[in-house]
C-alpha cells in the first residue's frame, strides 16, 4: 500500500481495456485525461473507456481532467520565420501592418517590466521587449535566435496578460468532463486565487461539486502561491512551462516550497513533467530520473504525474512499475514517525486539533492503523498532512469521495454504508479492516470522525479500538 500515488495519462499508446487493466494492476490510482487533444468523441471515448475498469476494491480508477487552459501560441504565421541576433521584430495579438509575430488573438498585454522576455517553443527563441507600443503589440529585439513556426508555444514571463481563465474550449471540455465522470478538475495557467472563483461557479452552473487543482506553471501563480494553495483544492507543480517561465536552477526550490505549502495546509499536490521522460522511447530509465522520482517523495508529495511517458510511450506498463517500485524502495527507507514532526501551527480549530491528537495517539501507542470517518474527505486530508507512519484508512458512504481521495497521500479509501451516529463506528470499521490483511484480531487501532455526521468540518470525535 504505497503512500505516494500515482496517475497516468491515458492515449494512444496505452488506449485499450488490457492495457489499462493492466497498469491498474501494477500501481495507478488515477488517470488523466489531457483535453487539449482530441475531438470531442474522442474524449468522451478515453472517459467510457476508464469507467470500465475496476481497481482491486471494485470500483473504477479515479478521473482527472486536465483543461487546456489559455495556452499562447504562435497563430496565423504563413510560413517559419528564421530570426537573426538582435534583430527587430514585433509579437502582436491583433492586426498589424508591422513585421510581427502573430500570436493568440483573444490576449492583451498589460504591465510589462524592465527587460521582460518572450520565449518562444520552449525557450529555443528567446526576444526582449524593448518597447510596449500597445496592448496587442510589443517590439522586441533577439536574443536567442532561431526557427519560429506556426503553432509553437509562447510564455511572457515579466509581462501581465489579461488571458480569459476559460477558453472557449475550456467551457466545452469542462461540460464534456463533468458528464464523463470527472472526479477532479485541473485548471492550467492559474495565475490568481481569483481564477477559482470563476471554475467553480461554472461547475456548480452545470450541477456539479468537483474539487480543482491548479497547475503552478506560470510566474504570476508562483507570485501568488500563499493565496492559490489557500483557495484551490490541490495543486500541481506543472515542471514544464514553469521552467521557461522561470530560470530553470529555481524550479527545484519552487517544487519544495509548494509540497511544503500545500501539505501543511492539507492540500494534496501532484508532481508532473519529465519523471520519467527517457522511457517515452527507452525500457528503462535514467538514473536522474530515479534520483528526481525519490526526492519528490522525500519531500512528501502526494502524487507523482506521468503524461507523455504513457499516453504515446513505447512502454505504459514499465513506466508504472518503475514509478511503484521506486515509491516502495524510497518509502521503505523513510521513518514516518520523524518525517514530519507532530506540531501545532498555533491556535488551531477542533477539527485540526483531533486530527493532530489521532497521529500523536497512533505514534504514542504503535498502532499501525489510524481510520478516518468522512464524508466530505476533509477528516482524512486533515491527517494525511501530518504524514504519520501509521496505515490511513478512509471510510466514507460517498463513491465519488472514496475517488477523490486516491490521489491523497498514505489514503486509502474504501465505501461503507450511510451511517447516522457514531454509534455506528466500531461496527463498520470493524467488517472492513477484517476483510484487510493490516490488523489481527484484538490488536489497536485509531478512529476520528465527526459528529454529528454528515456535516463538513466537524471533526471532534477520536477513539481507540479493537479489532474483534
């Protein structure tokens, strides 16, 4: 029972019941579905195509739908450019008579700071603006020169945009994910506590209560961190377009700041981008990649996120057995009671205080198992953060609970019957952990939950039991 999760995304490469199946098997607790692909039948298929698998307790994979975000590309450019050192050229948004780069038409430009720069394609093409000539045109000279080709992708780091949060496409993949099952949503390019705001009244507009991640991926959102992690669900260090953003050497710094962050304020957050981009083609992987997979488990991340390495790679079922292998190897060297000190941050509410007192207790007593009753997921989150050495077992009545939770750290979920007191507790607990191979009978185990059930951040009620 790992404590870090994993998530694949799902593609072309590993697109069929078997092979999916089959990657359940060797480890994935949740699959991701990347909409800025595909046609609309086709991400309906890859969200049918998930509800048909089954994990080892008999429910389906958990889901996550990943938007596309306000991606800025290079659009409407007839033929490639090939830019020269320090030659001029313009990036505009809308027309313009100048010789320019067009680019997404639906973005302005607002503040721009001194020595701002326009990456292009990764950084291949790097220009400095040097003059801000309107909110849809900037003059910029060449620093890196090179190819410029249609469709490329463009960050603006040091110049705010004013970028919609929701595309067009977004609204329709966002409809498309609801129905299709999404369990989570993650929103790419936040680059505000705000961006929030505006996803979950669209999401509530459709009927729905999904919890959103956000990806950290722009230099606004890291800016920002303190308020995104306090307002979204979770988050997602998204290493790819965070390290043209920002200088790449302060991407690992800003990669432990954000488990940090994120953890001691119960959000669960996802790693993702290159952990294991050499077996995209190789059988196995570098010994970097081993090295970077064991430190983001170090630090405490939730989850680990693999994209291209299942979705097109040669080898989808190998990438998840190294990702399980090297979480195991990595977890079994840590010692949880010292990983991260049992400490109150403060004053802090009920719930956190039994939340607190429940990993204290196990840690105090050796007891192995530690159950949370919940039925909002908030009970369980609220001691994964305190990352404790014992097993986190989840119960809850609510399927899309039980889904949501397996992305959390050291959680593992499972369905029970609706319960209206705490009455009900030891009885329920009981028939689960006997169907485990975690406890025998008559030894201990830890149980928080809240009463009166039912209501939401109500945790106040902390017990310890025996297996009978």
């Amino acid at each position: 029972m790992n404590r870090t999760k994993i998530i694949a995304t799902l593609g072309p490469s590993c697109d069929t019941p078997q092979i999916l199946q089959k990657m359940v098997s060797k480890g994935v607790n949740a699959f991701r579905v990347n909409l800025s692909h595909g046609s609309k039948e086709d991400k309906r298929s890859f969200f049918d195509l998930i509800k048909k698998m089954d994990t080892a307790k008999g429910e389906r994979p958990t889901i996550l739908a990943d938007l596309a975000g306000p991606k800025i590309r290079v659009s409407g450019l007839e033929k490639a450019i090939e830019l020269k050192q320090d030659e001029i050229i313009h990036i505009s948004s809308g027309p313009s008579d100048l010789h320019a780069i067009p680019v997404s038409d639906d973005i302005k430009f607002q503040t721009v700071e001194e020595g701002a720069k326009i990456l292009i394609n990764d950084g291949r093409v790097i220009l400095q603006v040097v003059n801000d000539i309107s909110d849809t045109i900037l003059e910029c000279k060449t620093i890196t020169p090179g190819l410029v080709e249609d469709r490329k992708g463009v960050n603006f780091p040091g110049v705010a945009l004013d970028v919609p949060t929701l595309t067009a496409q977004d609204e329709e993949d966002l409809k498309i994910a609801l129905e299709g099952g999404a369990d989570w949503v993650a929103l790419s390019f936040v680059r505000s506590p705000s961006d929030y705001d505006i996803v979950r009244s669209r999401i509530r507009d459709l009927g729905y209560n999904v919890p959103i991640i956000a990806k950290i991926e722009k230099w606004e959102a890291v800016n920002k961190i303190d308020g995104i992690i306090n307002v979204f669900d979770a988050v997602m260090v998204a290493r790819g377009d965070l390290g043209v953003e920002l200088p790449i050497e302060r991407v690992p710094l800003i990669q432990k700041e954000v488990i940090k962050k994120a953890s001691m304020n119960g959000k669960p957050v996802i790693i993702a981008t290159q952990i294991l981009d050499s077996m995209i083609k190789r059988p196995v992987p570098t010994r970097a990649e081993v090295s970077d997979i064991a430190n983001a488990i170090l630090d405490g991340a939730d989850a680990l996120m693999v994209t291209g390495e299942t979705a097109i790679g040669s080898h989808p079922g190998k990438v998840v057995s190294v990702l399980h292998n090297v979480i195991f190897e990595t977890e079994s060297a840590i010692d949880y009671n010292q990983f991260y000190p049992i400490k109150k941050q403060g004053k802090i509410n009920t719930a956190k205080a039994i939340s607190h007192a429940a990993c204290t207790v196990a840690i105090d007593q050796d007891i192995k198992v530690l159950v949370t009753m919940t039925h909002s997921g908030s009970t369980a989150r609220m001691v994964a953060r305190h990352r404790p050495n014992a097993q986190i077992i989840a119960m809850t009545p609510s399927k899309d609970i039980c889904r949501q939770l397996a992305i959390v750290w050291g959680v593992h979920s499972f369905v029970v019957p609706e319960y209206s007191t705490a009455d009900e507790f030891p009885m329920l607990v009981n028939e689960v952990l006997k169907t485990t191979d975690l406890l025998k009978l008559d030894e201990q185990f830890v149980i928080t939950g809240g009463v009166p059930v039912g209501v939401p951040g109500t945790t106040n009620y902390l017990s310890v039991l025996k297996l009978f």
